[in-house]
C-alpha cells in the first residue's frame, strides 16, 4: 500500500532571466551616477555569484561578507608592504621598476595570510569569498578602479587602503544584489503529492 504524502517545493514567480536582468539595473546607477566614488561593480558581481554558488540564502551572507572583507584586507596589507619596499629599495629591480619588492612582498604575504587561514573558521568555510576578496581587493589597487575617490596629495603609501575600500563597498553591494535577485524571484510554495510506501 501506499500513502501520498505532500511534498512542498517552490516555484518562482519571476523567471529567473528577468530578475537577473532588474537587479544588473539596480546596479547599475552605482557605477555611473556617483563621479569619483563610483564602485567597480564587476567586483559586486563577483560577491553576486558568490551568494549563488553558496546556496543563495541570507545565511550565507554571515561567511561571504566577513570572509571577504577579510580577503580584501590581507590585499590592502600585502600591497601597502609592497607600497613600503618598494620606496626602501629604490632603483633595485629585476627587470622593471619595483617588481622585486612586488615578488617579495606577494610572496611573504601570501605565505603567511594562506597559512594563517587554517586558525580561522570563517576561511575555512568561506575559502572562496576569501580568495575573492583577495582578488578584487588586487585588482581594483591594480586597475585604479577607485583612485577617484582619494584625497588630492594623498601618500601614496595609503593608495591600498583607498583600494581596499573600494572593494569592499563593492563587495557589500555584491551580497545586496545576491540577496536582491533572489527576493524578486518572488518563490512561492507548490504543493505536491509523492507516493510513500505504507507499512502492511
């Protein structure tokens, strides 16, 4: 014999084309309406994504977005290392300006941030957004993505720092838009009836 028993699922009632299509929308204004304090968005859609590869529920925000932040600050620190070499070393080099104190610093730095993530759980459990934040972080420092917004005469030596924090408003937009998209989908409940085996 057999019971049916009913089994809850959801079913979206935005498909999911059209959501992911209104929250690049909402983002959007935050990239081309601020002048100098625009946030590199491409850095948000990475934390997005993130939200949806670690099962894009609000509880995955209590990893993506420390571990992240975290990320974003073991790059601010390695490059203001390199900032500081770079200076101390003047013109020695292997092939262009500063690239020994690069390799130095990334090569310290990164022993000791990558060793270091096994005393902490959220790098642990959060290892991607970690890394993710460690590359965005790189790479607005590296592209000027948010250099606009430093103060005129700045030391050079806090140019990381401005980065970092251009990474990790756009980061904190990233887990916004996550949770944004998946909201919007409007998942309502369906109820179905499974077939489960009755004891004789």
């Amino acid at each position: 014999m057999e019971d049916l028993v009913a089994a809850q699922e959801t079913k979206n009632t935005i498909p999911l084309w059209l959501a992911v299509a209104i929250t690049v929308c909402v983002s959007l204004p935050f990239s081309i309406w601020l002048g100098n304090y625009a946030i590199p968005i491409w850095a948000s859609f990475i934390v997005w994504a993130e939200y949806f590869a670690m099962g894009a529920t609000p509880s995955a925000l209590k990893i993506i977005v420390p571990a992240y932040i975290l990320g974003v600050l073991v790059a601010a620190i390695i490059m203001t290392a390199y900032m500081l070499l770079g200076k101390a070393m003047g013109d020695v080099k292997i092939y262009t300006a500063t690239d020994l104190a690069l390799f130095i610093s990334c090569f310290i730095g990164f022993c000791v941030f990558i060793y270091a993530m096994k005393f902490f759980p959220v790098t642990q459990k959060g290892t991607l957004p970690f890394f993710n934040g460690i590359s965005m972080g790189l790479a607005v420092f590296f592209t000027g993505a948010f250099m606009k917004a430093a103060p005129e005469g700045i030391d050079a030596n806090l140019l990381p720092a401005v980065a970092a924090v251009g990474a990790i408003l756009a980061g904190l937009l990233g887990a916004f838009l996550g949770w944004f998209n998946v909201v919007i989908l409007f998942p309502r409940p369906v109820h179905s009836a499974t077939p489960v085996a009755k004891a004789a």
